[in-house]
C-alpha cells in the first residue's frame, strides 16, 4: 500500500497553483490586504462590477501581470485563503453581492445613496477578508461605479422584493453540511477517476500509468487536482479525504457495475466486465425505444 | 421524402473553474465525465448524425473564463490521446472531429453580463461567432443538409432577456421574454424560408420551454414571458415543433389551442444535479414537401456507475 506521505507530490501542486494563482481569490485577497495597491490595480482595468471581480474588458491574469506584482499577490494570497476550501465560497461571495446590490437599489429609491456614498470614493470589498464573506449582513461600502451600476439596472424594488431581501437576510450558511458535502464530492470524484482510469484501459487495452516510483504519477496528480481543484496552499483537508476515499476504494475492491480494480503488491489491475463501457450505436438502438411526437 | 437526425443537446452549463463550489451550493454545472461521455458518444455516431443542436446555456456564465472554456468544447483539436480523438491535448474533450453542421441558441446563463447574472451579455455573439451569427441580434435560420438544398431548416430564437426592466423583481436570472420585434424577425424568416426553399420544412429551436408550466412543474423564477404570442405565431405560420431546454428536465408535450404545436424539451446534457434529466436526445426527422411528416425521439440517459450515455435509465 502507498503512504500517505508519498501519495500526493505537493510540489507539483504548488507549482500549477503558482502558474494559476491570479484567480479571484488573489484579487479579493489584494483587495483586502492593500488599498493604495488596489487601487492602482483598480485604476488599470476598464472595469470591475460588484466588488473584485473581473468582468469586461480584461481578465483577471491580464491585471495581476500588468501590476508587475506578481510576487507580492502571491504573499497576500498564501496569507488571506486560509481554510478558503471549506468556509468562504463561490455561491457565499455571489449571495454577498446580489444583498449588497439590493440593499443598494433600496438605498437609491429612497434617495440615501447620493449623500452616503457617491462622494466617497471607496473600492468595493476592501475591508472583507475572504474568511468574513461568511456574514451576509457585514457592512458595505459601495463605489460610485456600483452605484451607476444600480442605478442602470435596477428597478425599484416593490413589495415583493423586499420580503424576498427580508428571507435573504435570515438564510445562515450551514459550515457543517457543506463540510458533509465536501466529503461526498470527494468520494464521488475518486469513484469517477477510477471509474475512468477502467474506462480508459476499456478503450485502448493498455493499462493506464497510475503509480510510478511508489508515488502516484504526474499524470494522476495532475488528474486529482484537476478533478478536485485543489487548494495549493492549503490542501491538507481535502487530501486526508481523498486519501480515506482512494484506500477505502482499492483496499476494498468492491464490484462495480463495469468490474473491478484489484490493488495488490503496488499494482493495480483492472478486470472489466464484457458489457462494460459500451457506447450505444444508433443503427442498433431498439425501435420501441422512439417515442413519436 | 428524406430523413434528417438530429443530436439534441442543452444546458452544459460549462465553467472554468470553481466547478466543485458551485455544486456545494447546489448549482447546476457540468460534470467532465459527463461531457466526456458526450463527446465521446458524438465521436462513435459521428457518421449516424446529421447535425447536433443546442439548445442555450452551454456556458454557465457568459464571462470571458467560462466562454472560453465553453467554445474550447467546440473547437480545441481533438486525437491526442491514443484511441480517444474526442480528447483535445489536455484530455478535455471536444467536439472537433465532428464535421457537420452544430447549430447553437444562447440562453439565459450565456447572456449573464458579470458574476451578478445581469441580462443581456454580449461576450457570448463574439465567442461563438463561428456558430451564432444571427440576422438582426435574435434569429438565425440554418438548413440542413445545406443551403442550397434544404430539406429542414432550423429557425433558432434568442429570447433572452434584454434588461432587467423587462422581468420581475429576480426574473433576470431564470426568465425571458418574447419580443415583439424578435417574433416579427422569427416570423418573417419563417415565411421567407417557406417561400425561398419550398421543399424545406421548419422547425424553431429556442432556449426557453414555452408553456412548460401547463405541463409539469416550473418555478415563475424560470418561466419565458408571453409564450402565448410565440405559440400562436407558430400556429399561425404551420410550424409544428419546437425544440428547447432551459428546465433541466426532458419533457415532450402539446400545446396551443388545437394542440397543434409539439414541443421536444431536454434535459440537461451535462449537470448531474440531483434529479435533474441529464440525458441528451436523438431526433429523427422524416420531411416531405416543406413538411415535417414524422418526428421522433429517443432519450439516452447519463449513468453515473459507468460514466456513459445509455438508452436505460439507472438513476
């Protein structure tokens, strides 16, 4: 059996983190580290909606490398994501922004925002770490752009919306079941991988390189990290999970429906059902399957 | 009389990155083993397929990094992989070897303008300008097997929404609208078809299900706005069938007020969310002078256990 410590080559996870860094994560993390910096950055690109992100005109890469500080986003970038992975996340950051621009387009119809906010100029986000994005109630400054913005877009909001933004604003994101379905999506991606490690030995007869020197292969790392867009600089929690997942997978060598993988002496060997990965073929789909409209 | 088959897909909903915490909250996106499978199926049948069509929300949002990878889907060169030519140089899969006709339709999601879901993006015109050139911004007509000697022609609508004014408080993400001057546009290309290629018959390909709701279960949130106008338009200019996605769920049902107007809605071809229909949809077409005489379908269902499409479904 492989060690843990061998299974995961954290250098090369390091390495396409640090080609792939200038994210969004990097750039709320600028933000929120360096107001002078930021908006420099923010002076640079045509134009950033709703607070951090990158939406017309440019892209995130574009920016980080046109502030020549690449280095110094990645400093900020170590420091500011930490547990990213299982606190703060995509739909957290989304959910943050709509209250905000509603807030907002309530703001703008009771004539608040030109005296409260459009004199100050102010860069979107830059107080909220990654790890508060948790508290959908947190304050918000807005820009004089996202003002324009609301102004442009939004409609005034009737009673329905307000007793929409009134269920928003009770909704609690729950650490614990999104935790759970980490862990579920972990076992359901080393179940597809291997799945389609078979797949791919079904099509070509040859088995497909998974372990090489006693640690999985460049090819296999380079898979799982697609596949579980891993955290470079924090991917402990999700390694321990995959590991358990990975040993439980092959130490059991449980029979799927196409077969089974065999994990033994530091081999891997696939044994395939005849009927397994079979891609239907039109001619020879039955008749009674077509349904006439 | 000719026989036209069609691929039906919609709704890929394709991401750059991120892909896992969308689906922590719940959102629909694709599944890379689900695409692959696509790909693959499209690879195998290449020659039993006449043309693929989309039916809108192939990019999750119409952001440059989604688009592109999207698009990527469609044109990335695939045969790097030893007996895998659906696999581009990165193991992504592709489309590419596929050589007829893909005819696509944008959706809502494709038109989102920023991570705020705001409607109306164009970034989506410019990446799929290979495939979605439309007269006019909304209609783009396609014949098959070709232009010049059409026997079907596909009338794909863009009725996506054009502001926020024009849907409910939170419409503007799941809802569109049928534009009076996108219905025009759609009705005049239906009878200049019908009057420059006789032998071609027609059928509408748009993103949204229209009177969907009369049928199975939609969320208001989701509905397309004045379908009533559409499916009298189309019964008034004898089209029959329209094909859509947009719901996630495969329904085929009649509508309008002599039923005269069959809809074939996919599911979706690539999310695996819950109990979503992740299926794609062969059609076969039987036309005879500018009509369609037959049309019928047959859904293959995504099996998680051994990551390809199927004709039984398992889940």
């Amino acid at each position: 059996m492989l060690s843990k410590d061998v299974c995961f080559n954290i250098d090369s996870v390091g390495q396409r983190c640090l080609d792939e860094v200038c994210d969004f994560r990097g750039i709320l993390a600028l933000l929120s580290k360096n107001k002078n910096f930021a908006e420099d950055i923010w002076d640079r690109v045509p134009m950033l909606e709703g607070g951090g992100y990158v939406s017309r005109g440019c892209d995130a890469e574009s920016v980080v490398y046109a502030s020549g500080a690449k280095e110094f986003l990645l400093r900020l970038y170590r420091d500011a994501h930490n547990d990213y992975f299982i606190q703060p996340n995509i739909g957290r950051y989304l959910f943050f922004q709509r209250l905000c621009l509603l807030e907002l387009s309530h703001h703008y119809w009771h004539n608040q925002v030109a005296e409260s906010v459009s004199s100050e100029l102010t860069i979107p986000l830059p107080e909220i770490r990654v790890s508060k994005l948790n508290d959908p109630l947190l304050k918000f400054t807005a820009s004089p752009r996202l003002v324009t913005l609301v102004k442009n877009h939004m409609v005034k909001p009737d009673e329905m919306a307000v007793e929409i933004l009134k269920q928003m604003r009770k909704m609690r994101p729950d650490a614990d079941s999104q935790k759970q379905e980490i862990e579920t999506i972990v076992s359901v991606e080393v179940e597809n991988f291997l799945t389609d490690l078979a797949k791919r030995f079904s099509i070509s007869g040859e088995p497909p390189l998974i372990t090489s020197d006693q640690r999985f292969s460049p090819e296999t790392c380079s898979e799982i990290i697609d596949r579980l867009e891993l955290d470079a600089y924090n991917p402990t929690p999700v390694l321990d999970l995959l590991y358990k997942e990975l040993t439980e997978f092959l130490s059991r060598s449980r029979e799927r429906e196409w077969g089974k993988i065999i994990f033994k002496d530091s081999k891997f060997t696939f044994l395939l059902r005849d009927d397994a990965f079979k891609i239907p073929v039109i001619s020879s789909i039955n008749e009674d399957l077509w349904v006439s409209l | 009389m000719a026989i036209v088959r069609l691929l039906h897909l919609s709704d890929l909903h394709i991401v750059r990155e991120n892909r896992l915490l969308y689906q922590i909250n719940g959102l629909s996106v694709y599944d890379p083993d689900a695409l692959r499978a696509l790909a693959q199926f499209v690879h195998v049948n290449r020659d039993a397929i006449d043309a693929i069509l989309i039916s809108g929300d192939i990019a999750h949002a119409g952001l440059r990094s989604d688009l592109s990878r999207a698009v990527e889907f469609f044109v990335s060169p695939g045969g790097f992989s030893p007996g895998e030519p659906w696999l581009d140089a990165k193991r992504k899969p592709t489309l590419k070897t596929f050589q007829k006709p893909i005819i696509v339709v944008p959706g809502n999601h494709d038109r989102y303008d920023g991570r705020l879901g705001l409607p109306n993006g164009k970034l989506f015109d410019g990446y799929f300008s290979s495939f979605w050139r439309p007269h006019g911004g909304a209609i783009q007509p396609f014949s098959l097997p070709d232009e010049n000697d059409a026997l079907l022609t596909i009338i794909c609508a863009d009725f996506t929404l054009e502001t926020f004014k024009d849907c409910v408080p939170f419409g503007h993400w799941g809802q569109g609208m049928v534009y009076r001057k996108r219905l025009l546009k759609l009705i005049e290309h239906t009878r200049q078809i019908n009057s420059t290629k006789p032998n071609s018959a027609i059928i509408w390909m748009l993103h949204f299900a229209p009177k969907f709701e009369d049928h199975c279960q939609l969320n208001f949130f989701m509905r397309l706005l004045d379908s009533d106008s559409l499916i009298h338009q189309a019964e008034k200019t004898g089209v029959q069938y329209l094909v859509c996605g947009h719901t996630h769920h495969y329904a085929i049902y009649k509508t309008g007020t002599n039923q005269a107007v069959k809809i074939h809605c996919a599911g979706t071809s690539a999310c695996i969310v819950g109990t979503e229909d992740t299926s794609i949809h062969l059609l076969e077409i039987e036309t005879a002078k500018s009509s369609v005489e037959k049309f019928r379908c047959v859904p293959l269902w995504w099996n998680p256990a051994q990551l390809i499409f199927q004709t039984v479904r398992t889940n």
